[in-house]
C-alpha cells in the first residue's frame, strides 16, 4: 500500500496532527479548561467553547471500533486490498481516527481488536495509522 | 389550511447515463412536466428552492442553480434558497414547505439536476472535481487513508452492523434486488432487469460489505417538485400530497466522528412533529445511495428495533410491492438512477395518487415517508394524501 497519500495543507489547527509524528506524539486537542478532547482540532472546545485548546500527546493506544476492507482502485497507483478502519482512542474519549490497519493480513482484521499508532511520513507528513498489538 | 404546506405537481426529466441533452435542459423537462402536472402556470410560481445549489468546482455534481431556473423560466420570486449546507437534499423541500407555511411563497419549484455521468465523458465542458494535491477541510480526515469515498465511510457503519448485530450479505442483498424488481417495472428507470443472488453474490466488492451492486452510479437527470401553500391550493388540479412533518438533523459533522448515521435522530424527530407513528405508513421511500442506508432508515424510524433492520428485509416479501411495507417502489437510487434524494419525495407522490402503473401497491395508500441522507445530515419528509 504505498500509493502517494493525499497531501495535507498545514494550517495552526492541524499542524500539530500532522507533524507530530516526527517526535512520535499523536497530538490531539484538549481543553486545558474542561479537559474534552476535540477533534477535528479547531480553536474552540466543542464541550465548553473554551479557546484554550492545544495539541496534547496522547498515548496512541486504541480499539478498532469498525472497519471495511477496500478492494476498490480509487487511484491508479493504489494496492488493493487495504483495511481502512475507524480506531477509538483509549485516552481521548469521543475521539474517532480514520486509518489503516497495516502490517497484518487484510482477513485477520476484527472489531474491538486492540492497536497502536505507527507512523508513515511522505513530505513532511506524518500519517498516523496502526497496527495490531499482539 | 392556510398553515398547511403540499406537494402539488412532480416531474422528472429523462433518467440516463451519459445523456446528451444538456443540464438546463433536463431542468426545464422536469420543471415544465411539474407545472403541468399541477395545472399551474410560471406566472404562478414565486419561489425556487434547489440542493445544493449550483457547485463551480464540481458541475457534473450540481450544474444548475436557483439563478438560471429564474431565468429560463421567466420567474418573478419572492423567495428561493439554494444551499449545499441545507439538511441533506430533501432538506429543499423541507425549506420550501416552512416557506410557504410562513406565508413567503406560494408555489415553489424545487429541485434536484445530476449530470455525473455526462459530466465524466465531457471533462472540458464540466471540469471534475480536482483531486488537489493539498487538502483541507474535513476530507483532510478520510482521503489520505484511501478512503476517497462515501462507499468506504457507509461500508464501516454496515461492516458493525454485521459484526455487532449479525448481518449477513444475503440480507443486505434485499435492498438492491428489491430496488432491481421494481425499477425493471418502472419505464423510466435505468435498470431494466431483476437482479438474483447468485448475480449479486458473485460481484466484484467495493468496499466490504458492499459489491458493485450496492453502491449507486452516476446518472444524469433532473426532478422536480412543486410545493404549495394549503390557501393556494384552489389554483392547483392535481391530487395534492399534504407535507405532514418534516425532519433533519446534524449532530456531528464529520463523518468519521458521527457515532450513528443521522437517520436514526432525524427518523426519531420526525415523529415529533406529527400525531402519526410508524404504524401508520402505507409505503417507505427511503434513501439509498448505498445499500446499507435503507436499513439505518428503517431503524432510525422506529419501525424495527435498532440492530434489527436487516431481519425486516430477509427474505425480500415484507419490503416487495405486495408486502406489509413496499420500499423504494419506483427502484430506489440502485435502481432507477441517482437522482439524489429527489426520488423518494418523487415516488412517493405518485404511490398515494395511486398513479404507479405496473408498479402501483395495491389499497389507497395514504401516508408515506421519504428520506434522504446517509451521514452526519440527512432529512425526512412524512407525505399524507387526506
């Protein structure tokens, strides 16, 4: 799977997503007031409407909560199949990531199965997606 | 009456793939088909309603807009509303019905125009969406990981109904078989066969669980449909269909952070605003760009249990033009043709003027839901003939 992924246009919301992955974080907004996470990151809490966000670090633990497998060639560059999968993070409640479930065949992928971020930079940014936990 | 607001005239404009006749073209078929349908006259309609409007960076998505149908018309409006952040598609209708209850308009044209299909064909007249090498706003969330499409954001909410609630693929097959079976007797749908299950079953997958079946195609056409104020009505010869209540709903906007599609707190709205319950619908139109969706709708309405849609549909007979609860009778977006959402408001009219033809459901049926909408938005239109 190592078609050219859509490049993002940095912006001081979504930078810190974005790049985290040079030092390893997987950035997340949260309210330094009334500690909700927020994502898509913007510059207001969606729980308190609070500007006082910012990126936080969090562990990159996670559940897969559901998943599809694509077999579709959306790109022609693209390697089919690829698990594209919605990850539930375990400390930033409410919290959604679409990814994808690397490094495990396409048919061993289930719901509520645990994982971890992994990073796959191209140009400077670093797409956070996941891989099992054994 | 005079608070009341009905659907007084439907049309639709020839339903195909790569079409040459051209976008505005197709708009006036439909519109003037409307017009007469309803007896009325363009001197009579002072309101224009559209989803989403015209979208110069996406034509083939939406090429015409409120301001060439005043135009070509020759309208004199005193209201019109064309928006791309409107409740979901049928969410125009819904607009049009608040604004002749309010006494802003009399008679409204709404519609819905696609030319997707012509639109790939004819790249240098209908630029495509461009696929920027930088994105931004919400699809910054879904298109780096492949997920390019609504196909692969529905398929995970139908891939954990498969997982927590046991839906099998012979059960999601219902939807687009039944919507086969009916398009095949409706003479202006695309399809024009049944489909069986070993056809079905044995198509190449999209995004799993959904095969090339499940998943609608560009088209190119145009509905249309007139709404009215209940004090207008007396300029109107058509059987007009009462808008009993309406309902659209948005609890997050994203599509990837939505715990539930909205079709389950807009189904639940709905009700809300009416003394009717589900018990009550003669015929359900309901929303089906992807197979999965009807099932959301089903749930999200109240007439099965959430977790238990794809059980309704088993087996096909409850949903067929003769069972307890005929669905998408004029065959749905996998059958007749992507038009959209307008679809459903469309059928769903001819179905309670008892004008189906072939595809008629027997009895006088007298209330029906449409609905549109498949993520974070969506809307609904609870259709009564009195």
């Amino acid at each position: 799977m190592k078609w050219q992924r859509s490049r993002i246009r940095l912006d001081k919301d979504n930078r810190a997503f974005w790049t985290g992955g040079a030092e390893a974080k997987l950035n997340i907004h949260k309210c330094n007031d009334c500690g909700g996470f927020n994502h898509p990151p913007r510059e207001f809490c969606r729980h308190c409407q609070s500007e006082n966000v910012a990126p936080f670090a969090v562990s990159g633990a996670g559940v897969i909560d559901t998943y599809t497998v694509n077999h579709q060639k959306w790109a022609p560059d693209m390697e089919v199949p690829f698990v594209i999968a919605r990850v539930r993070l375990d400390d930033a409640p409410g919290v959604y990531l679409t990814t994808n479930i690397i490094n495990s065949p396409v048919d061993s992928v289930d719901i509520d199965d645990k994982v971890q971020v992994v990073f796959e930079e191209q140009d400077g940014i670093w797409y956070p997606l996941f891989e099992k936990v054994a | 009456m005079g608070r009341e607001a009905y659907i007084s005239g439907v049309g639709i404009s020839e339903v195909g793939v790569r079409l040459t006749r051209s976008p505005l073209g197709l708009t006036m078929d439909a519109i003037k088909e409307a017009i007469d349908d309803a007896g009325l006259t363009f001197d009579q309609i002072d309101g224009v309603s559209t989803y989403p409007g015209k979208m110069q960076t996406f034509m083939g998505f939406s090429p015409i807009g409120v301001d060439e149908v005043i135009e070509a018309c020759g309208l004199k409006t005193r209201w019109h509303t064309g928006a791309a952040e409107a409740t979901a598609q049928l969410g125009a209708i819904a607009d049009a019905a608040a604004a002749v209850r309010s006494g802003l308009a009399r008679h409204v044209i709404c519609f819905r125009t696609v030319y997707e299909a012509a639109a790939m064909v004819r790249p240098e007249e209908f630029p495509p969406l461009e696929r920027r090498k930088d994105v931004t706003g919400n699809s910054q969330w879904v298109s780096p990981f492949g997920a390019f499409s609504a196909a692969c954001w529905t398929a995970q909410f139908a891939m954990r109904h498969m997982k927590r609630y046991g839906m099998t693929r012979e059960q999601l097959a219902q939807v687009a078989i039944n919507d086969h079976r009916n398009a095949a007797l409706n003479p202006r749908a695309i399809v024009r066969e049944p489909l069986t299950m070993d056809t079905y079953m044995a198509a190449r997958l999209i995004s799993t669980p959904f095969c090339l079946y499940d998943c609608d195609r560009f088209t190119d056409a145009s509905t249309v449909v007139i709404v009215s104020a209940g004090d207008a009505l007396d300029e109107v010869t058509a059987t007009p269909i009462r808008i009993a209540a309406t309902a659209g709903s948005c609890e997050r906007y994203s599509w990837d952070q939505a715990e539930w599609a909205a079709a389950y707190p807009t189904g639940r709205d709905l009700w809300k605003n009416t003394d009717y319950t589900a018990k009550d619908l003669d015929t359900v139109q309901l929303y089906d760009g992807f197979a999965f969706q009807p099932i959301t709708w089903l749930e999200g309405l109240g007439i099965c249990e959430v977790g238990e849609g794809h059980k309704f549909i088993e087996g096909g007979t409850r949903i067929a033009l003769d069972g307890e609860l005929p669905m998408n009778t004029g065959g749905g977006q996998l059958g007749w043709g992507r038009l959209h959402g307008f679809g459903y408001a469309y059928e769903s009219v001819v179905q309670l003027r008892g004008q189906g033809g072939a595809r008629q459901i027997k009895g006088e049926p007298k209330l029906a839901v449409a609905t549109s909408g498949g993520g974070p938005m969506a809307a609904a239109l609870l259709l009564a003939r009195d």
